[in-house]
C-alpha cells in the first residue's frame, strides 16, 4: 500500500536537520521543517539569533505572535522584558544565542479572523522539535544555558524539570553525551502575567544574576581564555 502519511505525522523534525554545517545551513533547512503539525498554521520558523560560538545560550518556549511575523526570537513584549532583565543582570546581549524549544508560533482564535492567542506546545510538539535545539547546542557550544520556563527546562532535562524546584541555581548535567551547565529561570512571559510583577521581575533579574556570576568566574571569553577545552 502505498503510504499516504504527511512528515508531520511523523512527529520529529530529524530527518529535516541537516548532517553538516553551521548555524546558517540550520536555519535554511529549519525554515522548510515539516516535522510536526504546527507548521501549518504559523507563518515561518522562527529559527535562533545569535552567532556560533556563544558564551550563553537562552532557551525560550516558543516564538509568540510578533516573532511569528518578524521571523526573530524575542523581539515582542517578554522580549523587551528579558531584554532589560538581561542588562540588569550584567548579561551582555553579544554573548548571548537566543532561541527557543519550540520552532513554530502555536495558537487559538476565540473566533475566526480574532487575535491569536498563545498556547503551550504539547511535550509530542517539543519533542518533535528536539533535534533542532540539540543541533544548535552543538554548534553554538555555550559555556551556559539559560533556560526560560518549564517548556525549555522539560525539553533538555526531561518531563519531570519542575523552575520551582531549581531556579537560581546551577545545575550540571549530560546533554546529548555532553556535561552541560544551565541555570533555571522564569519565562519573562510569567513576569508579565503576575500579579506582583515588579516582585516576579526581580526574581528574574537575580536567577540572571547568577548566570552572569558563572560567566565571570570562567573569565572573558571562553574561544580566548587559555587551558580551557
Ligand atoms: N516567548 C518565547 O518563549 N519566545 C519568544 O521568542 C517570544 C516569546
Ligand atoms: Fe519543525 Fe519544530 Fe516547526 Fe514542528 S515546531 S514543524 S518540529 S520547526
């Protein structure tokens, strides 16, 4: 019988990563990812920015609606938030890959033609889009993730990641068969739906806080720092 099932069906952006290259053959062959559904309904795939070797690298959910349309990672209100956060931090933004775990804007309408509204990628969804961020890892090499809400933490530590259990802190653990150091924070979308915001801002401001003490203690730039591998 001949098969009449779609990429997506699959669910796994793998065989659309390709074998070799670095961050610009990723985000050609990731602007053509088929690997799950949500493909279908966004505009484009919001690939990382950012360039390759990055001292740290921030793991968002997904791209929200003003990504969707520009085609770039944070660039509406959590990112002007984190954007701020970041520079109150000490973090510097030319040190930094952004991306997120989840490639594709997933979304309701309450009617047609009404705004969209965001909604949380499925574990299949993040899952399915796993491969691109372990590519980018592999390429982009960082000293640090920065990972931003539960989405980005269940997609590189597994279902049972919990912020609440570990933000703030610095965590050790392999990735891909590699030693990875990442520290846990809120998404800066979380900020903007508290109820404390200024409370919920501070938080953040001091788990990036942390961060930026881990980079300053491994010195100034890990591709000139001498006797680290
Ligand atoms: N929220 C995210 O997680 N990522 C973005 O790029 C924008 C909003
Ligand atoms: Fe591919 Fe990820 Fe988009 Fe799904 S969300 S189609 S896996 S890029």
């Amino acid at each position: 019988m001949v098969s009449t099932k779609a990429p997506e069906d699959a669910c796994t952006a793998e065989p659309f990563v390709p074998e070799r290259g670095g961050l610009a053959a990723l985000r050609r062959a990731a602007a053509d990812c088929r690997g799950c559904p949500l493909h279908r309904d966004a505009t484009q795939t919001v690939f990382g920015a950012g360039s390759a070797p990055a001292r740290v690298m921030l793991v968002g959910e997904q791209p929200g609606d003003q990504e969707d349309r520009q085609g770039e990672p944070f660039v509406g209100p959590a990112g002007k938030l984190l954007d701020r956060a970041l520079a109150e931090a000490g973090l510097d933004p030319a040190d930094a890959y952004v991306t997120n775990a989840v490639k594709h804007f997933k979304f309701t309408r309450a009617e047609p033609r009404k705004r969209r509204i965001h909604k949380a990628p499925s574990l299949r969804e993040t899952t399915a889009c796993g491969p691109w961020l372990a590519a980018e890892l592999a390429v982009v090499e960082p000293e640090l993730i920065v990972l931003l809400g539960a989405t980005a933490g269940k997609a590189l530590l597994g279902s049972s990641f919990r912020v609440t259990e570990t933000r703030g802190t610095v965590l050790e653990r392999e990735i891909h068969g590699r030693q990875r150091r990442l520290v846990p924070t809120v998404h800066p979308s979380a900020v903007l739906r508290a109820e404390d915001r200024e409370g919920a801002y501070r938080g953040l401001v001091a788990d990036l806080g942390v961060a930026a003490r881990v980079l300053g203690e491994n010195g100034p730039a890990h591709a000139s720092a001498p006797g680290t591998a």
